[in-house]
C-alpha cells in the first residue's frame, strides 16, 4: 500500500506537468530531497522516478516552457566551471576512479539542477513555489523526525527516520545543518507567502515545523546542529524589528528548554570544546592535517573520495576519574580511510585549490549579491517590507548557516543547498530584471536620430 500511494502520488506530480510543464521542476526538487523511491519497500524502488523527473524537468522546459525572461548568470558558469572541473578530476587523475564514479553518478545532477534551475523560475510565483516545495519536503523529513525525538527515540546515529540508510539528507548532522538553515526561508513563506497567504493556519503549521527543526539537532545529537542554531540566533538579530524583546525571549526558551534535553544529549554537547577527549573530533583535526599536506603534492585534488588514501596515527587525551582523584590518560589510535567531516576540505581534498577556490566564489557571491538586494530595497520607503528584501534575507541567512555547517560536514556537493543557490540566481536575475536604471535621456538636436541602443525595448 506504502508503495502504491508513493507512485500515485508522484504520478500526479507528473501529470500536472502536462498543463504546466514547471510542475516537473517542483517534483524532481521534491523526489531529490525526500526520495520516496527510498522510502517503499517494493516496485518503487524499480522505478527510476527520479531520473524520469529530471529528464521531464529538462525537457519540458526546453520544449514547452516560455523562456521569456530567463538570463544566464554568473554564478551559474561558475557552477558550470566546478562541473567541468569535477567532470576532468574523475575522468583524468581520480585516485581511486571506482569510487570517483559513485560520487560523480549523483554530483552531476546536483550542479546540472543548480544551473538550470534559475532558468525556469522567472516570475515571483515561481520562485515562491519552488521555496515552498522545498520547504515542504524537507519538512515531511522533519515532522517524521521530531515526532519520534519527543516520543524518545532519538540519539546519535539511532533515530529513525523514513529511509533505512545514514546518507545523504538523511544523516544526523546534514539533516540538522539543513534544518536549521531552512527555518529562515519557512519564515519568509509564512510572511510573504500568496501561495497560501499568512492567516493564523499558516502561522500555527509554520511555528509547529519550526519546533520540530529545532528539536531535530537534539533527536540526532549532532553537535552541528547546536553550532548552526546559535549562529541562526545571531543572525535574526539582524531583520528582526525588536531585538531586545527578541533576545530575552531567545534566552528564557533556552534556559527553560535546558531541564528537558536528554542527559546524552547534553554530555555529547560538552565535547564540543574538548575535541582532543573526543575521538571523532580529533579524527577530524587529522583529517584536515593530512588534506593540506596531501594538496602540497597533488595541487589540484586526487578526485571523489581521495579520502581513501588516508592513513594517521594520533594520541588522544582524556579525564577519568571522580572528584579531587582524576588522571589523564593518553590513548594512540591508528585510523584509515575517514572522511574528511568538512566541505572545505572535502573540496580541497578533491578538486584541489581550483576547485576550493571556485566553490567559495560561488558561496562568496550569494552572500555580496544577497546584501546588495537588501540594500537596495532597505533604501526604499517600506522596501524592507518587500517580498525581495524578505527573500534576500532569508537566502542568505539560510546560506551563512550552511557555510557554518559545512565547517563540520562534508556537504560541499548537496544537493539542497545547490538548490539554495539556485533560489538566490533566480532572485538576483529577477531583480536585475524588474528593477533596472532606465537609461539616462540625452538632448538631440533637430533631425537627428536616435541611436538604436537608447530606443525603448
């Protein structure tokens, strides 16, 4: 029954498209992020639903969509560069090419999706639509997850999500990253929204999936998901209207929240400074070491998963004991293979200085193109209470909390947050659309003519 609801339902996603083919760019973004082909048990994991989408996506697009003011720009050649770049590394000097080709089967079509989504999202309502279903499908994982974290039945790496597998969205610190830097855009929707317009409905789901966000980083005790909610805290202070209000009730729900977190959960958070009694967090201070020296040698990358070649042996150090009787211990661990638990890294590790370079162009951009929005409107008379100054806001709050994250978590190719990106080109390609200068009037004398490039469009 599970399975058949699942086709049924992506089948009528699909069939929207027939009379409005922008409706298979929304169902590959909801097959991308959920993957329902994922949840079944039967002939929906047979089906390739989400490559029948993606081509859909394309073609319906390229064949029956209006391309009328849709722009090419320039963050999308430079997703089109790292494409290119990741595209060499595995088929030229990929360490371990086997591996390199796994990565590169799913990778493809996230940078692919980056680049062409702004294409097809030329009007508010489409930009709002696709915020909104990728709001919506994230939050099909979340409620699933927060529901089971106040039942108890988090704890890391044990909570029990709608797929059987520890990857992608569904991984305990990816899933609380990306939580945490959709809330900005859940905001925005409840706000701005005329999809479904604000009434107290919107507003009371809204604020329920924001709970359930925030109890994700508890029920999967990832302590990215802490960092990311704190630097989320910091950066509302920014848009919000009254910030001493806003502070006070921040630290009250704090404080009061505290009593109810989990004993585990709280014991895990105090590792967050004592990385050198942790194993995981020294691993990865190891990991970061052996990437720079592995760059010194291979200065554009060993390809996907050059991780495997890794081989440390450091010492860790820890307390025991109770009371004034405590000694230090030292522990030596050999580890192998690990990965690199940080985007930065895992993009240096793989596509090299290039490619780090490319990647943080990319991100950089969406942080200076976001601002001048908000500038731009914040000049106007009520502009921050436009839909454009609002969206800007919540992309690139969404975004430094990725950038956060990503200090932590080898999330350098997701596809979510490319699709973040693909949002913030859409909305910079509509602003720069809709609000350009018009060209300055200049005297001619009589009988002369006007030059064709200053004759209206």
């Amino acid at each position: 029954m599970l399975d058949l609801a699942l086709i049924a339902f992506v089948g009528a996603l699909l069939a929207l498209g027939l009379k409005r083919p922008f409706f298979w760019v929304l169902t590959y973004i909801y097959i991308d992020i959920v993957a329902p082909q994922k949840i079944g048990w039967g002939p929906i994991q047979a089906l390739p639903v989400s490559l029948i989408a993606f081509a859909a996506a394309f073609a319906g697009w390229l064949f029956l969509d209006s391309k009328q003011g849709s722009r090419f720009t320039l963050r999308q050649a430079l997703i089109g560069a790292l494409l290119a770049l990741c595209a060499a590394s595995t088929l030229l000097w990929a360490e371990f090419p086997e591996d390199a080709w796994f990565k590169w089967e799913w990778v493809w079509k996230a940078l692919i999706f980056a680049m062409f989504l702004p294409l097809t999202l030329r009007t508010q309502l489409r930009i709002e639509a696709a915020a909104l279903i990728m709001v919506l499908s994230i939050g099909t994982i979340v409620i699933n997850g927060g529901i089971k974290t106040v039942l108890g039945g988090g704890g890391y790496g044990t909570l029990s999500l709608l797929v059987r597998e520890n990857a992608g969205l569904y991984e305990g610190s990816i899933l609380s990253t990306a939580t945490v830097a959709m809330i900005p855009l859940a905001l925005w929707l409840a706000r701005y929204g005329t999809i479904f317009k604000p009434d107290w409905r919107v507003y009371g789901f809204t604020a329920g999936l924001i709970f359930a966000c925030l109890l994700i980083p508890v029920g999967t005790a990832a302590r990215t998901g802490l960092v990311c909610l704190a630097v989320l805290a910091v950066l509302l202070l920014r848009s919000v209207k009254y910030r001493f209000v806003y502070a006070g009730l921040a630290g009250l729900a704090l404080v009061v929240s505290i009593p109810f977190l989990p004993e585990s959960y709280r014991e895990r958070m105090g590792t967050i400074t004592q990385y050198q009694g942790d194993e995981s967090a020294s691993t990865r201070v190891q990991v970061w070491k052996w990437t720079l020296d592995y760059v010194k040698e291979r200065p554009l990358g060993g390809g996907f998963n050059a991780y495997l070649g890794n081989s440390f042996t450091y010492q860790t150090r820890q307390v025991v004991g109770q009371g004034n009787v405590q000694t230090i211990e030292y522990k030596e661990v050999t580890d192998e293979g690990r990965a690199y638990h940080s985007a930065y890294f895992e993009m240096l590790g793989e596509q090299g200085w290039p490619g780090l370079v490319l990647w943080l162009l990319i991100h950089a951009l969406g942080v200076w193109q976001m601002e001048r929005i908000r500038w731009r409107f914040g000049k106007r008379e009520d502009g921050a209470r436009s839909w454009q100054w609002g969206l800007a806001t919540a992309l690139q709050q969404s975004q430094i909390v990725y950038l956060v994250g990503a200090l932590f978590v080898g999330i350098a190719y997701q596809p979510f947050i490319f699709m973040l990106v693909g949002l913030q080109c859409a909305l910079w390609g509509y602003v720069q659309r809709t609000e350009r200068a018009p060209r300055k009037a200049r005297f001619k004398r009589a009988g002369e003519a006007v030059p064709a490039a200053q004759l209206p469009a």
